[in-house]
C-alpha cells in the first residue's frame, strides 16, 4: 500500500462521482493524504461541499482556473492551511458543445479559443502557481486521452486541445525537472463521465473500445485513481514529462 501520510494534493475538477477526478481523490485519501479540491464557482460550492463528507479531512475551496485573480487566490489560501503542496492533480476540460457536433473544419475562432484556455492553459497556470509550494520537490498530473495523437470522430478540437496539454506536459516538465517536480499525463480510455456524455456517439466509442482493447473491456475509473496515486507516490520519482496510458492497452492496437 502507497503511504501518502504528511502530504497534500490539490485536486481540480472533481463534477460529481462519476468524474474521474474524484476516483483520484478517493485514492489519495485512501493513501493518507491531505486534500484540497476545488470547485468551479459559488453555484457549485454545495455540490462540492456535500461531496467531499465522504473524505475525511478533505477541504473546498473555490477556483475558476479562467481567472488568474482566482488561481492567485486560491494558492495563497493552501499556503495559509497548509504550507507546503506535494501533488497537484488537474482533470479540467472544456469545449463549447456545438465544436464537438459539427465537423473539425468548422471549429470557431472562439470555441478554438475557449478550449485551450481551458483545456490546456490552466495547466500551466495552476502548475506556475503551485511550484513555490513544492519546495521539496512534487507531482503534477494532468489528464489526456487517445484523441490527441488519433482522429477520434466528433472529438475534434478537444483533440487539438489534449495534443497541446500533452506537449506542455513536455514543456513543463523540462522547466521544472530542477526543481524536482514531475509533471505527467495520464491518457485514460473512453469512461462514462459527465464531461464525456458531451461527446456524440459515446456508446459506440465504448463498444468499439471493449471489442478492440487486449484486455476486451473498458477502464474502470478506479483504475486511473490508482495510477495517479503511483505518480504521486516516491515510487515514480525518475518518471517525468510521460503520457502513462490506462486503456486496457487500446493504444497500441492498428486495427
């Protein structure tokens, strides 16, 4: 068993149970660690907030990552409560509906714009933030999926939009391996979110996953959970800048 006693991980993203952020954060509390989980704004504060009794010790705190005033907020509040910040954990996309209705050649200018804000600048937002909090080094751990290196149909910019998340992966791995912090994405197969029910033809993006993966089954998000407790843990101190996949092995199938 990981034992993450005496650490802290802030956890962004968590929507409801079903979302994969909050299978993470389930793992990390299992594991000992103190958690900090945002939530988008005042309208989803209770939500949250009735969400988290089932975490002992956890705390919300409120972040809209569009916002750098909120982002500065927010760190200033986690150094207050708790010093130091060993994990950070950023399960954030977002995409206007109609870009994944439509075909990839009729993407908007502002629906390009919004994704990439969301989907991948808040990325290096949050990570800039919280690298002062990491002083004895850390892990950062973001979440991708198949779509950026392989055409998934009506997927379309968010794939654009995970293709860059996972180079800046790269990037600030590069940036911060110095400092000793981690920074690795984790591209997790096709699971029945709330965030994935807005992409059309789900059920046949699951079917076609079960029937092709070697493992012939989809992922469980439990199973993203603990890979994340593994790149938070002392056991992956020499991985950084990776895409760690948790498909039951779809990716390395041609057909």
């Amino acid at each position: 068993m990981i034992n993450m006693q005496g650490r802290t991980a802030v956890v962004f993203g968590v929507a409801n149970k079903r979302s994969i952020a909050w299978a993470i954060a389930q793992r990390l509390q299992a594991a000992g660690a103190n958690l900090a989980i945002t939530y988008q704004n005042e309208r989803l504060a209770q939500e949250a907030k009735d969400l988290i009794t089932g975490l002992p010790g956890a705390e919300a705190f409120q972040c809209d990552v569009s916002s750098d005033a909120e982002i500065d907020q927010l760190f200033q509040q986690l150094k207050s409560r708790y010093g130091k910040l060993h994990t950070l954990v950023h399960s954030v996309a977002y995409a206007p509906a109609d870009e994944l209705k439509n075909d990839f050649v009729q993407t908007t200018r502002e629906g390009f714009r919004i994704a990439h804000d969301i989907s991948v600048y808040s990325l290096i937002a949050v990570t800039r933030a919280a690298a002062p909090l990491m002083s004895e080094g850390g892990s950062v751990i973001t979440l991708t999926y198949y779509g950026a290196e392989k055409v998934v149909p009506r997927y379309n910019v968010m794939g654009v939009a995970k293709a860059a998340l996972e180079a800046s992966v790269r990037y600030l791995a590069s940036d911060l391996g110095q400092h000793k912090i981690r920074v690795n994405a984790i591209s997790a197969g096709p699971i029945k979110t709330l965030a994935a029910r807005g992409i059309s033809g789900l059920g046949e993006m699951l079917k076609s996953h079960a029937e092709r993966a070697p493992l012939r089954r989809n992922i469980e998000t439990s199973e993203v959970g603990d890979t994340a407790v593994y790149l938070a843990s002392d056991l992956s101190t020499g991985i950084t800048g990776e895409t760690i996949y948790v498909d039951c092995g779809y990716n390395i199938m041609g057909f």
